[in-house]
C-alpha cells in the first residue's frame, strides 16, 4: 500500500511538473527569467531533444493561449537548414521563441531588425546565434560557389569568416575540419555583429537586460554547444 501511494505520489508531481512546463508563459513569469536562465532554459530543451523526453504539450491549447498576446523569452538565429530547427532542438513550445533563420545563420539588416523588435519590443532576454555542423552555406562559400547572383551575395556575408580561419592546405570542402573550423567562427563573427551594428542590441547587453551567445548544432548527435 505504502509502495503504491509511493509510485502514486511521484506519478502526481512528474504530471504536475509537466503542466508547469507545458503552461504558457506569461508576461510576469517571463520578467522573472534573467538572461542567464533563457540560456539555460533552451539548453535543458536541448537536453530533454537528446534523451528522447520532450515536453508532450498541448499545441493547440498554447495556439489559442498565445493568440491575443505573446511572451517569447528568447530568440534564435539559425540556419534555414532542415535537419536544425531551433523549436525541435530546444524542445520549446507554441510562444516560447522567436525565430529567424536564413542560410548561414548571418546578420543580415532585416534579421538584425527582427532581433531588436523581438528584444527592445517584445522583451526576450536572450538571443542564440545557432549554426551546425555539415552546413552547406559554409561549404558553399569555401568553394565560392556561383550558382545566382543572390546565392553569391548571401554567401558574401560567410566569406570573413572563411577568411578569418586558419587552414593548411587548399580551400575546399571537402577538408570537414575546415567546414566546422568555418561554421564556429562564422557563428563567432555573427555574434559579435549584432551588437557592432544595432546600438539597440548593445544598450540592452550593456545595461544587463539581454545576453547573446553563439551555440554549435552537430547534426549527428543532437547536442548543442554553446560557445564561451
């Protein structure tokens, strides 16, 4: 009997816990959240992604929950990649991120403008510039490939980040180290635009209000790496 109310008990607070989580995110809880907890909040997402435990929520509850307002707590700049999308691989619901994703997860002037909407208006506290390994932009841009004027200027915006890693041998894509080497100095490259080209970006991270950080998706095993 004891042994029965035992497993009863933390049957109620694992479902209980679940609700907590799955619950939509409010205005007053999300000022609670510091810039540090949104970091850690996607990054125990991650962890939940890995060990096949995601949140099983209510998708069309949080629709109807969020429809008049939303309160996303963090945002994240990733890659149009289809194997890297941020609401999977930090396991979040309906209203928890914004999202902004375009081929090399770079700072173009409208991503750069969403993220001030979404941090100085919305009021997220956190912004990941989220890249992954095997990515084709990166590839793309270390073999200058020319398939279209727009394909060219988009892969423009990687080429200092090609230029600002260290290689030995020729330029190709065919080296994966360089690939990887690329793809974190890009992200690297990417973080520290944000703040060098919005002053509204930076007045939030000055006065403590946001944080932003680079993180590494790996493709083969679902771990994200957030970088220092």
């Amino acid at each position: 009997m004891l042994a029965g109310s035992g497993a009863f008990a933390i049957a109620s607070n694992a479902m209980d816990n679940g609700a907590r989580q799955c619950a939509p995110l409010l205005a007053d809880a999300r000022k609670a959240i510091s810039p540090d907890r949104a970091i850690s909040m996607l990054a125990e997402g991650n962890a939940r992604y890995i060990a096949g435990k995601p949140l099983n929520c209510d998708n069309l509850g949080a629709m109807r929950a969020t429809a008049e307002k939303q309160t996303p707590f963090a945002c994240v700049l990733g890659c149009i990649d289809s194997r890297a999308a941020p609401e999977l691989v930090f396991d979040q619901k309906i209203g928890d991120v914004f999202v902004g994703r375009v081929a090399g997860n770079i700072a173009t002037p409208e991503i750069i403008g969403s993220l001030e909407f979404a941090t100085a208006v919305a009021g997220t506290k956190a912004i990941v510039v989220l890249g992954h390994t095997h990515c084709g932009a990166i590839k793309g841009a270390i073999d200058q490939a020319d398939l279209s004027p727009n394909l060219t200027a988009l892969l423009d915006g990687i080429e200092p980040a090609v230029q600002a890693t260290p290689r030995e041998g020729a330029r190709s894509s065919a080296d994966q180290g360089l690939v990887e080497a690329v793809a974190l100095t890009n992200i690297r490259l990417t973080v520290a635009a944000l703040t060098q080209r919005s002053a509204v970006l930076q007045g939030l991270v000055s006065e403590g209000k946001l944080r932003i950080i680079g993180a590494l998706y790996d493709v083969g095993t679902g771990r994200t790496h957030f970088l220092a």
